[in-house]
C-alpha cells in the first residue's frame, strides 16, 4: 500500500467521517480491501498458531511444525477472515436496507475489511487464550464497539444515512450477529 492509502486507512481506523468517502473513491477500492482482508486473516491464524503452540511443538516432524501446520493454521485464518467478511456486509446491509439504504452489497463488502481490523483485539478470545482473564475481556470489548463504530461509519458513507440512522442499522446487525453468537457458542 502507498503511504497515501496507508494514513487513509489510518484515518478510517480513527473514525474520521470523510476518510470513508475517500477511501471508496479510490481507483484501487478492491485491491486495499483485499489487502486489508488477508492482513486481518494472517492475524487470525497467527492468533492461532500462538494459541496452539504446545499443540504444534507436540509434532515430531520438524516440516510439520515448522511450516505445514502453521500453514494450516495460516489457511483457516484466512478463510475465517473471507468468511467474516461475507457475513459482517451481509448484516450490515440488511441492516441499513431495513432502514431504506439503497446500496449494493459489493459496495459495503469493500469497505468491510476496514470494520475487521479492530475486531482483531477480539482475536485471543476467540482463540480460546487467557479466556477468563480480564485483559482478554477488556480487549474484547474494546474490538467489538470499535468494530460497531467503523460499522456505522462504514454505512454512513454508503447508504449516506444520517448519524442516528446509521446508529440504528449498524445497531440491528449487530444484535443480530450478537444473537446468532449466542445460539451457536456453546455455554459452559
């Protein structure tokens, strides 16, 4: 990524309003978003890969802990970001379409990765390390409302909805998404 799009991604990491019209505009839109999606999925199964090392390390085979069970690991990283990705536009378009938005699904899949990013500081729970421990909770926290914030800034600069209403559709998705983690997480 040029430097220009790199303060640009910046920018929308930090809530800036006319950094996500910007960041639409630009000639290479898919590219960035693609770039930003495999960033976030190496972070996943680099999240896992850590999270598994005893598992890894139990190998005997020096290729097979050193390169392809992290890559398996890199492989589902990948593909759970690809998923996440999918998933989050999907709610947040239905999310802003019950409201009136009257933007295609591509246009707010592209600007999803960006939401993903934060979402990383979620990443260790998810992966099952320091479950319990209050900085995996905090960090948990923080990565869901951030993800919420970019979320609404995100169908602001889509649908072109006012704040409040961009709130409340980003809102709807992720009661939505909260409810369908509910019901598939088991609960010990």
């Amino acid at each position: 990524m040029k430097e220009g799009v790199g303060k640009l991604v910046g920018k929308m990491i930090s809530l800036d309003d006319s950094s996500y019209r910007s960041f639409l505009q630009l000639p290479k839109t898919k590219t960035v978003s693609w770039i930003l999606l495999l960033i976030v999925g190496l972070g996943y199964g680099a999240i896992s890969i850590a999270s598994q090392a005893s598992y890894i390390s139990s190998f005997e085979s020096p290729l097979l802990q050193n390169f392809i069970v992290p890559g398996v690991f890199i492989i589902f990283g990948l593909l759970t970001a690809f998923i996440t990705k999918v998933g989050m536009a999907a709610l947040l378009w239905a999310g802003s379409k019950a409201l009136g938005g009257t933007a295609r699904y591509g246009t707010l899949s592209m600007a999803t990765p960006i939401a993903l990013l934060p979402g990383l500081l979620g990443a260790p729970h998810l992966a099952g390390v320091g479950n319990g421990s209050l900085w995996v909770t905090v960090l948990l926290v923080i990565g869901v409302v951030w993800m919420y914030l970019v979320s609404v800034k995100i169908i602001q600069a889509v649908q072109g909805f006012t704040p409040a209403k961009a709130y409340l559709s980003a809102l709807l998705a992720f009661l939505f998404l909260a409810s369908v983690y509910y019901l598939i997480i088991p609960t010990n």
